[in-house]
C-alpha cells in the first residue's frame, strides 16, 4: 500500500489503495466503520449522517461508503 488511509491525505489514496486495505479484511472498531451503500434520492440515509457526526466528535477514523 502506497498510503496508509489513515494519515495519507485524501488526494493521495488511490483506489489500489482501498482495494488493498480492504483486502486485509479489517474489523470495524472506533476508528474504521463500513457502510453500505444505498440509493436514496433524498440524500444519505440518517445512519451514515450519524456516523459521520460521531466520528467528527471523537477521534476521526476512515469511513468506507459502500464497501
């Protein structure tokens, strides 16, 4: 991995990147969280809105959208 996708700014992961991380199949946890994607044509359903509020009030972490 050319990037670690936690300290690599978001200009510099590339896809490769992702693919590979998610490769090593890593656990959820306070700093990595999965969400699957859905369609919704009102916007993001809330429970990614909430994630994305909690992980803003916390430490951060990486969040993966429809992984």
């Amino acid at each position: 991995m050319s990037a670690s996708l936690f300290t690599a700014s978001f200009d510099q992961i590339t896809a490769t990147d992702i693919e590979e991380f998610l490769g090593f199949d890593p656990s959820e946890g306070i700093r990595l969280d999965y969400k699957e994607a859905e369609k919704n044509t009102d916007g993001p359903p809330s429970s990614m809105i909430n994630t994305v509020v909690a992980f803003a009030n916390t430490q951060g972490g990486l969040l993966i959208f429809g992984a």
